[in-house]
C-alpha cells in the first residue's frame, strides 16, 4: 500500500514538472518566439501557450519602447573643437521573429550604432550647427540608426541629442562674444530711440511754429503738472524772445550836434 502511493506521488510530481514546462502565460506587451527542435515555427502571444515539453523551447520578446542612453561621446565639430556629446533614444521590437533571429542581442547592438552614428554625423557638423540647429541632427540621426537596425525588427523613433559640454577656453569666448552682441544691440535700440524721439521733436516744433499760441497752452500744462505734484519751488518757463529786451544793455541817448549858422548874405551893389 506504502509503495502503491509513493509511486502515485511520482508520477503526481512529474506530471506537475511536465505541465509546468509546457505552459506559458504572456502579458499584453510580450510575444513568445518558438523554436521546435531547433527550427522556428513562429511567434505566440499574448494569453495561454502550450509547449511540448523537451521539444518547444520559447524566447520571451517584450514589444514595448524602449529608452536607450546614449553614454557619452568625444565628438570633434567641423571646426576642429572638441566637444562631448550624450544623447538618448526611443526604440521598439517591431518583428520578434528577426529580433531574435537576425542578431544575438538586439539591445548592445542598437546601443553601439547609436554610438557610432552620433559620433559619424556631430563630427561633420559645425558648433554652430550643433548648438543651433539640433532638430535637423535629430532628425538625420533617427533616419540613419532606423535604416541600420530595420532589418533586425527595430524601430527607431526618436533620437534626441540631450546635452553638449563645451571646453572652458570656448565657454568663456563664447560668453564674450555674447556680452559682446548684447552691448551692441543695446546700443543699436538707444540710438534709434534717440532718431525716432528727435524726429518726433521736429514734427512738433514744425506744428508749433504755425500757431504760437500753442506753445503758451503747453507752458500751461507744465504748471498744472507741477503744482499737482505738490512740490514748494516751482520752475516757471519763459520764452528767450521776452526775456531778451531785459537783458540787452541800455544806450543813453544820443544829442544831435548843434547846426551850424547860415552865412551872411552877399553885400548889396
């Protein structure tokens, strides 16, 4: 009786072993590759998977993006500066079947072609582009990595450069040339403030000019724009044209010169 039920026991257990190794459960975003005795017959998922036990054998593929980090790269520009450049990009398992199939480990190899593109297309690239024309390298970076990877089953998305560390010496030149730039459009502003305000003045000497009139309603305005400012001296502006009899010195009169008298008359014959 003893060895009737560990026998049962047994084969309880090796049916448990059996059943175990030929089931298989999938989430959603996962795809199961299945290789029968060496040879693929496709790819499964999601849900429930049956495998005949000790002949299927299944690679577990994950379909979901994945975000790679570029690690940072010594990239020197167009024009011969030294730069370091790190860089991220978004990638996904498009074809399970090639992903396992058509390269050993799709992961390390993206990650080495995005190394070597990022150095490959910054290195032909001026700094100037490289600072501001980022869109366009990303751009062109995607398409090159995407073309490379398409027949392993990936999907290159997005490729974004994430940050560019300059040298000391360029940082501080470039600060220069910054401050630099700034100044003369400060000054470029002041001095078409100045242009625009003198001109103003012009037109409105010229409308002024016409009616003088004008000019004693703005002396006017002045005063009522002081006093309401409740200030105790008050500058009252005078015209030069009024002030200029006071200032003019005074000349005494001048006296004609007394005439001289007639002549006599001729002596009558």
């Amino acid at each position: 009786m003893g060895v009737a039920i560990a026998i049962v026991a047994v084969i309880a257990v090796i049916l448990l072993l059996i059943l175990t190794s030929a089931i298989r459960i999938l989430r959603e975003y996962e795809r199961g590759v299945i290789f029968r005795l060496g040879r693929l017959i496709g790819q499964k998922g999601p849900g429930l998977i049956l495998l005949i036990p000790f002949i299927d054998q299944m690679v577990r593929i994950d379909l979901r993006t994945i975000t790679l980090n570029v690690p940072p790269q010594e990239v020197i520009t167009k024009d011969n500066v030294t730069v370091r450049v790190n860089a991220v990009a978004y990638f996904r398992v498009i074809d399970a079947n090639k992903a396992v199939t058509q390269i050993e480990n799709f992961l390390l190899a993206t990650s080495q072609i995005a190394q070597t593109t990022l150095r490959s297309v910054l290195g032909k690239a001026e700094l100037d582009a490289l600072l501001g024309e980022r869109e366009r390298l990303n751009v062109e970076l995607q398409q090159i990595i995407d073309e490379q990877t398409e027949p392993w089953g990936i999907k290159v998305s997005t490729v974004e450069v994430k940050d560019v560390e300059l040298p000391q010496d360029m940082q501080r030149s470039m600060s220069l040339q910054a401050e630099a730039e700034r100044e003369r459009r400060a000054k470029i502003i002041n001095s078409d403030g100045e242009y625009q305000a003198a001109e103003k003045l012009s037109q409105a000497a010229n409308i002024i000019s016409q009616n003088p009139a004008t000019l004693q309603l703005r002396y006017l305005q002045t005063l009522l724009q002081i006093g309401g400012q409740q200030n105790s001296t008050i500058v009252f502006p005078l015209p030069i044209d009024l002030l200029k009899p006071l200032l003019m010195p005074t000349e005494p009169p001048t006296v004609a010169p007394p005439k001289d008298p007639p002549p006599p008359p001729p002596p009558s014959s």
